[in-house]
C-alpha cells in the first residue's frame, strides 16, 4: 500500500486510497511590498504560508469512498504518508469543499477530493 491518510484523533482510524489520483499544491508569499515616497520600494519578508490546495483520493468500493468522506468530515487533523512520493507526506487540516463523485469511465470506481491546508505541529 503506497498512500496511507491517518485521522489524527487518537481512535486510530485511517483510509487507504488505492491511489492519489491527483495532488495540487501551492505556497502563498506573504511578503509585503511598500512603497517609498519620492520612488523605489522597499519590503517585508514573511515566510510563506505551508502548502494549500486539493488531493484527489481514488478508492475502488463505494464503501471505501464514503467512509474517507465521513472521515474528513471529523475534526481533526489528517496524516498522509505515502512510500512512494515522500515530498507530499504532510499533516493537514480540511479547508474548503470535501467531494465525492463517481469515475466517470468505468462507473465503478470513486474520486472523494479534499481541498486541505498543511499545518506545522
């Protein structure tokens, strides 16, 4: 198994997606630009915010699919591992929509997306 989500509020669950079909990520700056009078510029430097945006999670059974939507449904915060990528291993918080479809081509298969927003323990 190459993906691993942990729900990180002590029971123990976790979610195994058969595959991160898809992983979007991006780093706000934070940095603030002033303006000078008289001309030039000068700025603030901020660390950027941790990574933000949208994994797409695909699980094989109906069952699977809704059980990791009721598990991002609870508060608490997620750990991803995955063996095979471990740039994207990461704690997370949800942030935004949680949405289930079903795969378009086989009709079988299922896509739960979660937009999330890294956090830094």
């Amino acid at each position: 198994m190459a993906s691993l989500i942990t729900v990180n509020d002590g029971t123990g669950a976790t979610s195994s997606p058969a595959l991160v079909l898809g992983y979007k990520t991006s780093r706000q700056s934070q940095n603030i630009v002033h303006d000078i009078i008289g001309g030039g510029i000068a700025v603030t430097l901020i660390r950027p915010r941790p990574r933000a945006g949208t994994l797409e999670l695909f699980y094989l059974t109906e069952a699977a699919a809704f059980d990791a939507l009721a598990k991002h449904a609870r508060e608490s915060t997620f750990t991803l591992t995955d063996t095979e990528r471990p740039s994207v291993n990461m704690t997370y918080a949800t942030e935004g929509a949680i949405d289930l479809a079903l795969d378009d081509q086989g009709r079988k298969r299922w896509i739960v997306s979660v937009g999330y927003q890294e956090v830094e323990l």
